[in-house]
C-alpha cells in the first residue's frame, strides 16, 4: 500500500483589506470565502481530515480515512482562533496549528488562553519555534535551544505532548531533523512541495504552502494530486531557491523542457 496524503499549509485567514497582515504575510493570505469554499470543497467531495496522531500511525493503521488531508497552519495568526477554528468546527474538521512560542500574546496573534480552546477543541498543537528563525546555519546551541524550549514551553502550558514541529522561514537542514529527532519530536514539517506517502521520511515531510493566487481550480487541482500541478509548484520551488543561480540559466532551461515535453 503507498497510500498518499495530502498536507496543506496556511498562514493568515483574513480579508483582502485586512490591517491584520503584515506585508511578507499578503502573498499566502485565504480570504475566509475562499477558506470556507476550500472546506465546503473537501467536505463534499469525502475527504477527512486527520490528526499528528493518525498520521503518525499512518503507516500500519489500515483503516485510514479513504481520502485523508491534513490542514496545517503556521504562525499562530489571530485568525486561527477566531475564523479558522469556527469554520473547521462547522464541517467537523481538525487540523494542526504550529504556534511561535515569543509571538504568543502578540499583536495580531493568539493568545494562551486562545491557544488552549484550540487544543480543546480537539485541534493538535507543534511547535514552530521560539523566535521563528531561520534555522539553517544555526549552531548546535540555538537549534537545541528553539526546539527543546519551546516543545517544554508549549507542552507545559498547554498539557500536552508537544510531537511535531515545523520549520520556521521553510528552510530545511539535515541537522534541525536530527536535532528534532534527539529532542523527541517524531515528526518534521517543512515547506518543501509534494505529497507524503506512508513511507515518507517523519523528519522531512513535504507540504504543500497555499497561496493568495490560488483560485478554486488550482485547490481542486492540489487536493486532486495533479501532477503536472506538481511539477510546476516544483519549478517554481527551484527557482524560489536559487537552483537556477547554481546551475546556470541554460542547465535550468534545458531542465524545464524536458519535463514539459515528457
Ligand atoms: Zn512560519
């Protein structure tokens, strides 16, 4: 069996003229309508949201949902808890919601005690972090630092086990895996495209970041596993990245064509 799950990733819910966004955060923002429509989408067509620990049990539970999704959302934002958590309620829906230990209580971000009706609504709480950093580069130190307080802090206040943890900024290293691993986080998401199938490496999972642009066609076409989706997002991961600076213009071309012409 090499059943597939899909993973997607929010950041802000809110209105097209919301003053609750900064500006790095307009280019991932959902309106509410279109976060509903999503919702109304995957509830009619069958899909079931599953939890860290369905996922986790994803690779010997037999009875997994036939077309499992898992909702993440990053950052903590505002919205999670005053327009996400009711419309998931509404469809009977759960998700994962990855909080900033230091931006908790902040402006435009939830609170503890936010926090808490979140996990007792029966949504799952990971880690994203103390200071939302960019990890990669980091010493030995600080990722020990980012990844074990805040798993403390987070499991602490919020009485629970802290399992899974997200990577800040999207930018991926072996070693914040392996430190993960040794502070006994068993699962890893990150920002990398694709979909996740029940033999995925836990400490490298792939996720697919939900855009502003993205129109209900392009979520249909997510939620479907499209590969030709795929494999443009893929692209323009590569060239998010700077693979194109690597390997030159031509390489990237040369590349690009024969993907399309395939
Ligand atoms: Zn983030």
């Amino acid at each position: 069996m090499n059943k597939s799950i899909t993973i997607l990733t929010y950041h802000t819910i809110e209105p097209e003229d919301s003053n609750r966004i900064y500006e790095g955060e307009k280019f991932y923002n959902i309106t509410p309508a279109m976060f509903r429509e999503q919702m109304l989408y995957l509830k009619e067509n069958g899909y079931t949201t599953i939890t860290i620990d369905k996922f986790i049990n994803s690779a010997t539970d037999n009875d997994l949902a036939n077309k499992p999704i898992l909702l993440t959302f990053d950052d903590g934002h505002i919205s999670h808890y005053e327009t996400v958590l009711p419309i998931l309620k509404e469809f009977g829906f759960t998700a994962a919601f990855f909080l900033v230990v230091n931006d908790i209580e902040k402006k435009y971000r939830v609170n503890w005690k936010q926090s808490k009706t979140l996990k007792d609504s029966g949504m799952d709480i990971g880690s994203h972090g103390m200071n939302h950093k960019i990890l990669n580069g980091s010493s030995y130190f600080n990722l020990v630092s980012e990844l074990k307080s805040s798993k403390i802090i987070l499991g602490d206040t919020l009485r629970m086990n802290i399992r899974a943890f997200s990577i800040t900024r999207g930018v991926y290293s072996k070693k914040i895996s392996t430190v993960a691993r040794g502070m006994g986080y068993m699962l890893v998401f990150t920002s990398f495209t694709g979909n996740t199938s029940i033999d995925s490496d836990p400490y490298c999972i792939k996720r697919i970041v939900m855009l502003k642009n993205y129109s209900m066609k392009d979520f249909i076409s997510i939620v479907h596993k499209d590969p030709v989706f795929m494999i443009k997002k893929r692209l323009e991961q590569f060239a998010k990245n700077g693979i194109q600076k690597t390997i030159g213009v031509r390489n990237y071309d040369r590349i690009k064509n024969a993907i399309f012409s395939s």
